[in-house]
C-alpha cells in the first residue's frame, strides 16, 4: 500500500473520531492518540485541545498546539 494512501486512511479516521456523535457524548475527557505522541483531549464539554507528550533528559513534558478546529491535525503534526 502506498504511504500516501495510509495516511490519507489515518487522516479518515481521524477525522471521523472526532466527529462521530459517540464521542461527543462521553461523560468525562479523555484523549485520541495517532501513536507517535501526537493526541487529542476530548472534554465532556465538547472542547477539543491537540497535545504532544514527550520526555526531555527522562523527564515527561507535555505540549499544547491549540483547539480543533482551528488547528487542523496536518498543523499540529507539522509543528511536533
């Protein structure tokens, strides 16, 4: 399969986590991870915040790079 092609899967699905009625209706925040870091926080309010988990010198950190929709997953990922 073309790297292309899987990516254009990922971003599919992605996409369809983040807007499917089931997760809009969970009754506490949790996150969706594409398995590189890269995640998104999904609060029982309905807010959705990218974040990027790392360690530097064995210590964890932890990334913020705004809200859905106003940054897009190509964005975020572009800025880890």
């Amino acid at each position: 399969m073309c790297l292309t092609n899987l990516y254009s899967r990922k971003l599919y699905i992605w996409h369809s986590l983040i807007h499917s009625s089931a997760t809009l209706n969970q009754l506490r925040d949790y996150s969706i991870t594409d398995g590189q870091g890269l995640s998104i926080l999904m609060t029982s309010k309905g807010a959705k915040g990218w974040r990027f988990r790392y360690r530097h010198q064995g210590k964890p950190k932890l990334m913020s790079f705004g809200t859905y929709p106003e940054v897009t997953l190509q964005q975020a990922r572009a800025k880890t």
